[in-house]
C-alpha cells in the first residue's frame, strides 16, 4: 500500500477523476473526505470506497467558499487527526465560444471554481501542512493551460493560472517539506467531455476529432489521473514540487 495510514481531502470527488482518485487513493491505504458540491454523488463516492474495505467520509462543500473549505480541513483533522495529502480538483468546464460572445458571467464562474476555489483550499491546507512540516498539495489543472484548443479561452486561462499558483506555492511551501503539484490531463472521460466538445453528449464526430489530437491514439480515462495522483502523493515522488504533470499521451508535444 503506498499511502498506508495518509489523509486526504479531495475536492470534486462525486464524479470522474475526483472520484477515481478517492477510490485509488483509498485502495492504497488512505483515508479520504470525499468532497462535493453534490452531496448525494459524494456519498455514493464514500459507499464504493467502504465497499471496497476502505475509509471515507462524506462533506457537502462548495469550494467557492472560504469556510466550505475550512470544514473539509477540519473534518480531516477532527476524524484522523492529520491531513497529508490535499487534492484541488473541483472545476467547471467551458463551452467552446469566441471571446466576443463570451458572456462575463461565465468567466466569473470558471474563475471562481477553478482558480478562487483552488487558492481557497491552498488556503486552508497549507497553513496545517507547514505546521505538521509534512504534506502534499495537489491540483488538477489542464492542458488547455499548455496547448489551449481555439474557443476554450477563458477555461485555459483558469487552469494557466493555477497552473502559475502551484509554482510559487511550492517555492513557498518548500522549507516547511510541504510539496505543491499541478497535473495537466488531456481530455478525460468524464461528464464534463461532452461541453468541451461543444455537444449536448459525446457523439462519434466529437471523440473522433478529439483522438485524432492525442498522439497515443486515446482520450484519458479516470483512472490515468487517479494512477498520476497516488504516484505524485505517495513518498516515491519525494524530489517533485513545482512540476506541472503532463498526462496527456503526448499531446502537448
Ligand atoms: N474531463 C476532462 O476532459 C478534463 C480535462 C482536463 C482537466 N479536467 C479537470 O479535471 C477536474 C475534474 O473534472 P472531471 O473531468 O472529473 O469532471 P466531472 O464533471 O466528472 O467532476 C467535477 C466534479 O466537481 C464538482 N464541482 C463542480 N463545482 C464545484 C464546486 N463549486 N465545489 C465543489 N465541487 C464542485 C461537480 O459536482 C463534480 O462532481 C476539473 O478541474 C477539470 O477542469 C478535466
């Protein structure tokens, strides 16, 4: 087990790789808050991992929210004790659109959820994570931070700038032993697939052109990112902060 006896909070955990994390992380001895602006899907979450002989429990938090993010620390620390591991990864995604007919509201959101929710959580995390001078802190950014896709602006514009904030959160969190990382999937299998595609619900044209953009040849699954964040939360990637993570099967080539 490589997480054998760690704490995690992980941030959008009702669904695709937020879940497929909790329950890998949960596979390798962890034990999980299972974060979710959706309650009903983070407690489905939780069912799977005690299932599966693993501990978890279940928060209703919006990551917008200071004190939502307070809670989720706090419940790691008043159930277990400790909090080893925080995994950023609640977003939202963008409907392909011309900056031009971008409505402003919509930027808000993206900024919100993907870049105020994230500094949110450094926020409440990191301060436990220096004190115990242990901790990894994890954020799932994007390639559109990298190889950004015409009409995605504003979404790319939110994952390059937590990618930027994870960078200088590492230089800051590096003499406390405290690790800061951003993991860059490529487009993954999830609910959220289908907006980036500009579709109601993933077609055969729309996986078609996304694959033809990955040089191996196939989208991510969920559990891509799960394997990537175990690896980068677990004692074997010691010598790892400030990276952003490409898992992309070289599309940022
Ligand atoms: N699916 C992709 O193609 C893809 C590619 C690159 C990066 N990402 C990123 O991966 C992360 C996870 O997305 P996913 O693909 O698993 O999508 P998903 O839609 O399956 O899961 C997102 C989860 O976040 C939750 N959420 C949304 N807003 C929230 C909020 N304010 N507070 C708390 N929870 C909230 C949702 O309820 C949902 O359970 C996101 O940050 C996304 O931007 C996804």
């Amino acid at each position: 087990m490589r997480l054998k006896g760690k704490v995690a909070v992980i941030t959008g955990a009702g669904s695709g790789i937020g879940a497929a994390t909790a329950i890998a992380m949960a596979r390798e001895g962890a034990r999980i808050v299972v974060a979710d602006i959706n309650e009903a899907a983070a407690k489905a979450v939780v069912e799977q991992v005690e299932k599966a002989g693993g501990q978890a429990l279940a928060v209703r938090a919006d990551v917008t929210r200071a004190a939502d993010n307070q809670l989720m620390v706090e419940r790691a620390l008043t159930t277990w004790g400790k909090l080893d591991i925080f995994l950023a990864n609640a977003g939202v995604p963008q409907f392909p659109t011309t900056i031009e007919e971008q409505d402003e509201a919509v930027f808000d959101r993206i900024f919100a959820v993907n870049v105020k929710g994230v500094w949110l959580g450094a926020k409440a995390a990191l301060g436990v994570m220096k004190t115990q001078k242990r901790g990894v802190f994890l954020v799932t950014a994007s390639t559109a931070a990298i190889r950004p896709r015409p009409g995605g602006q504003t979404y790319a514009a939110s994952k390059g700038a937590v990618v930027a904030l994870t960078k200088s959160l590492a230089l800051e969190c590096a003499p406390y032993g405290v690790r800061v990382v951003a993991i860059a999937p490529v487009a993954t299998e999830t609910p959220m697939l289908a907006t980036f595609m500009g579709k109601k619900e993933v077609d055969a044209e729309g996986m078609a052109r996304y694959v033809a953009t990955v040089p191996l040849g196939r989208l991510n699954k969920p559990e891509d990112l799960a394997n990537a964040a175990v690896f980068l939360a677990s004692d074997e990637a010691a010598m790892i902060t400030g990276s952003c993570l490409e898992v992309d099967g070289g599309r940022c080539i």
